[in-house]
C-alpha cells in the first residue's frame, strides 16, 4: 500500500463519526451537516503534499465541470460567493456590457453582497419587491420600478428558488442570476441556475449543497466576459486569459508574466478547493434528490398549520435547489418566541437572508440606490419570515420533529 493510501485509512477512521450522508435527528435540526469526508480531505492534502496549492490544473478542471453541468461554456472560479458576484458585474462593467451608472434591479429580500457588488462596480442598484409565493424578484414590481438608465436585473434564487428569468428578459432586461444558494435550480425551457441569464453565480461556502471550505464560481456563455473575469480576478494581469496571446502579441516590450491589462484585485481560490470541489461535485445531483425531497415532504406536513404558518411549496415548471426550508408567521404572530421554541428543540433558525436590505442599516450607506417601489412581501419576510436548515443527510424523521414542535408551539 502506498503512503498516500495509508494515511487516507487514517483519515477515514479520524472521520468516521462524522453524519456526512445521514444525520441523526435526536441531534435536532442544525442549518447544515457537514458534507465532505475523507475522500475530500485527502484530495486537499494530496496538493499539500505535492506542494501545487496555488491556483492550477485542478481549479481549471473544476471550473470547466462545473460550468459543463449548469450548461454553460466557462466558469471563473474564486474564493467566495460574494467574489463571484463582484467578478460578474464588474466583468460587465469591464467588458462594456454595462455602462457605469446604468440601474440594476435588485430584489430587496436578497444576501449583503448581492447587493454591494453592484454599487462598487459603479452600477446603481433598484430595490424591487418579491413575489409571495417565491421571495424571488416579482416581475410584475421590476417592470414597475424600471426607469430609462435601467438595463439590467439581478436575478437572486433565493433560498433555492428559482427566479422567473424569463419574465425579467422579456421586460427588456440584462438578466444576472445570483445563483448562491441554487445550483441545480432550474426553469423548464430556459435550463439550469448560471444558464439562464447572460452570467451567474455560486458559492461553495461550508454551509451550502457542496463545498470547497471557502469558494464561488461565476459561469457565462460570454467569452470575453470570461477573459475579463480572469483578469479582474488576479492583479488584472493577462496569464489565465484565453485571449493572453493577442495582447501579448501587443505589447512585446512587456515580460508577459507581469503583463497587467486591466484592472483587478486577488479574488483567487486555492488549488485544494479546486480539488475538494471536484469531488464534491460528483455527490451533488444526489444530493440534491434528497434535499427536494425534504422540502416536498416538509411542505405536506407543514399544510395543516396554515394560515398560521406558511411555507413554499415547489412550483410547476420549476425545480427547487432546496437550500434552506422558509416560512412565513401569519400576521399578529410575533416571530421571536418562535424562534426561540425551535432554538431551544435544537432546531436551528435563521431571518429570511438580509430580509428586506432597505431596512438594513448599511442600505443608507450605498450610494446612489433607490428602493423601486413599495416593498410589502420584503415587509412581511423581515418581519415574520425565517428558515430553518435542510440537508442531503436529513430524512423524514427530522420532517416528523419539525411539524410536531412547530404544532406545539402555534397551537
Ligand atoms: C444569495 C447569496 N448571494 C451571495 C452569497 C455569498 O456567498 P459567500 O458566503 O460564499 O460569499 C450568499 C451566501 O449564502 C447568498 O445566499
């Protein structure tokens, strides 16, 4: 046996308690199990050990499996979510897709740097109301809050929802998907997260469906999007561009190992995330299965409480990446006390994401950013929305401990 599977037997047995695949539900509900094993462990430590732990072959090879199977053509991967937003749209500033200034609708339930990026790359953002039965950006309120320097959307699947891409396109719109919290999401017709729209995004942070510990990837069919990307990703310089050749030709005067040919910052992820990403990629669409799942099996026992309680059932047409499992308090039922009965059952909740962003402190903060129009679903879902965690480890007994606590407690 060579060392390396030697010291993969040791990895094992360090890990073998661990509930990667199954989760007991006498342990509660927390809001992610932990999803990467020894397989996982190995594959990073094996870079260690050959000492290539920069950015290389194994971060290329994920990035074109990745970008294969959301269909599209390239991915760019980085070191958060959060960096794979600020790629994507400065990408678009960059390559002239957008023009600094230009508006970008922007749903007001939605992450802290679904927003920021698109002030910092020079855009200004427009919060626009959520649908109540998706918390995804309601096309009816983006068509509302339009004006003549809008051009552009982000399409934000929240908690795994699928944003309707389709109606925000038809309203004349560069559509973006933040698709974070929603690999695998998908439209019949239009295809899945990241192919939708002209660009779109993941991360890969230790809590979502797969992880690369920290991580993001941006996918496009656009090729120079992608070069620009690759550039804004490290110092600006040319050396991962797959156009390197033209501008090296251009500047023969310039060693090309420090040729710089935009702006840029380091947005880099590692090698051994590249390579836990490989691994963790081929475990997704099962887990995915299990994930949905959950939800459906969730929503049914969940029925009942209504209009108490109401929770998001998957929709036709559309299929749920099933992140994390929302609900809504019906009005007059305060959420706090309920959070804390499930808290203290060992059930992990959370707010809706940022729940409504114009009420964030930091919204002040951001330059240049209107809210759109009137924001009563973003209103309800800060006030009365939260989530709770779903997993591919989870099963119908822990469906089984949340409806009957949930029942308790609203009863
Ligand atoms: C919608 C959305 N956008 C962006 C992010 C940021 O991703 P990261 O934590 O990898 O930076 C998240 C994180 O969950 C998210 O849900």
């Amino acid at each position: 046996m060579d060392r390396l599977s030697q010291i993969r037997l040791l990895i094992e047995a360090e890990m073998a308690g661990l509930p990667t695949e199954r989760h007991d539900p006498s342990q509660g509900l927390p809001l992610q199990v932990v999803s990467f094993g020894a397989d996982e462990v190995t594959a990073a430590l094996e870079c260690m050990l050959t000492t290539w732990v920069t950015m290389g072959p194994k971060v290329r090879e994920f990035e074109a499996a990745w970008a294969k199977w959301c269909g599209a053509s390239h991915g760019v991967m980085s070191n958060s979510g959060s960096s794979a937003n600020l790629l994507m749209l400065a990408a678009m500033v960059e390559t002239g897709r957008l023009q600094r200034g230009d508006e970008v609708l922007v749903p007001a339930v939605a992450w802290s740097t679904s927003l920021f990026p698109v002030q910092q790359c020079g855009l200004v953002p427009v919060l626009v109301d959520v649908h109540p039965d998706t918390l995804c950006m309601d096309p009816a309120a983006a068509k509302a809050a339009m004006g003549p320097r809008t051009k552009a959307a982000l399409a934000v699947h929240m908690l795994g929802q699928p944003t309707r891409v389709d109606a925000l396109k038809e309203l004349g719109l560069v559509v973006l998907e933040d698709a974070c919290p929603a690999p695998g999401a998908e439209i019949a017709g239009l295809g899945r997260a990241g192919s939708m729209g002209h660009a779109g995004s993941f991360s890969f942070f230790f809590s979502h469906h797969i992880t690369t510990v920290e991580g993001g990837i941006t996918v496009t069919n656009d090729a120079e999007l992608a070069n620009a990307m690759r550039s804004l990703r490290a110092h600006g310089w040319v050396r991962e561009r797959e156009d390197k050749s033209v501008w090296e030709k251009k500047h023969p005067e310039i060693d090309p190992r420090f040729l710089f040919v935009s702006s840029g910052w380091n947005l880099r992820p590692t090698e051994m995330a590249g390579a836990m990403g490989l691994i963790q990629l081929g475990r997704l669409s099962p887990w995915l299965e299990r994930r949905r799942e959950n939800h459906r099996h969730w929503c049914e026992l969940l029925a009942p409480l209504a209009p108490k309680l109401r929770c998001f059932p998957m929709r036709p047409g559309e299929t749920h990446a099933a992140f994390s499992f929302a609900m809504l308090l019906q009005k007059g039922i305060e959420r706090a006390p309920v959070m804390a009965a499930l808290e203290s059952s060992g059930i992990a909740t959370r707010p809706i994401s940022g729940s409504n962003l114009a009420r964030q402190p930091a919204f002040e903060r951001v330059p240049g950013a209107r809210v759109g129009g009137p924001l009563p679903v973003a209103d309800a879902v800060h006030e009365r929305g939260f989530f709770v965690g779903n997993s591919h480890a989870f099963h119908a007994g822990h469906g089984a401990i949340l409806a009957s606590r949930l029942q308790e407690i609203l009863s």
